[in-house]
C-alpha cells in the first residue's frame, strides 16, 4: 500500500479583466465576502470561526497581492474585478 500523500492544490478564485492573474484563498475570499456584505472584521471572525487577527491577516495579504493600502481600496477592487466562480 502507497502511503505517499499527494499534495493538494487549493482552489483559486480568480479576479476578472486587469486583474486576471490575481487570485484568492477560499478563506481570504470568505474573509473578503464578509467584508463586502458590510459585516465588521469581528463579526466575520466569528462567522468564519476564526479570530479578529486571522481576518485582518487574510485582509493583508490581499492587499499585498493587490498591491493596495487601505481597507476602502481593496473594496472598491473587489466589486469591481472580482468574478466568484473558481478556476
């Protein structure tokens, strides 16, 4: 019997149009869903059963991946170029 674990390749969810090589996690997509329906990092957190400071985690490293500086800039991207369907 083979042992060996295969490694899994995570899902990826892919921006649409000038953004198409970036993509997200699915928790940093659930993260950035949460915001986007308007809840609060705190709130997502416990949605997601996660604490405050993995949501603000995952929220950085989409900002570092979108190469952008606020909260209010990841959002407007978001809704902009975000296409929910996963690659």
């Amino acid at each position: 019997m083979d042992y060996r674990h295969k490694r899994i390749k995570p899902k990826r969810y892919y921006f649409s149009g000038a953004l198409s090589e970036f993509y997200l996690t699915r928790r940093e997509l659930q993260c950035v869903q949460g915001v986007l329906l308007g809840h609060t990092m705190a709130s997502v957190a416990i949605m997601l059963g996660l604490s405050r400071r993995t949501v603000e985690f995952y929220l950085g490293n989409i900002k570092y991946k979108l190469q952008v500086q606020s909260l209010a800039e990841l959002i407007k991207l978001c809704r902009e170029y975000l296409k929910l369907q996963d690659q």
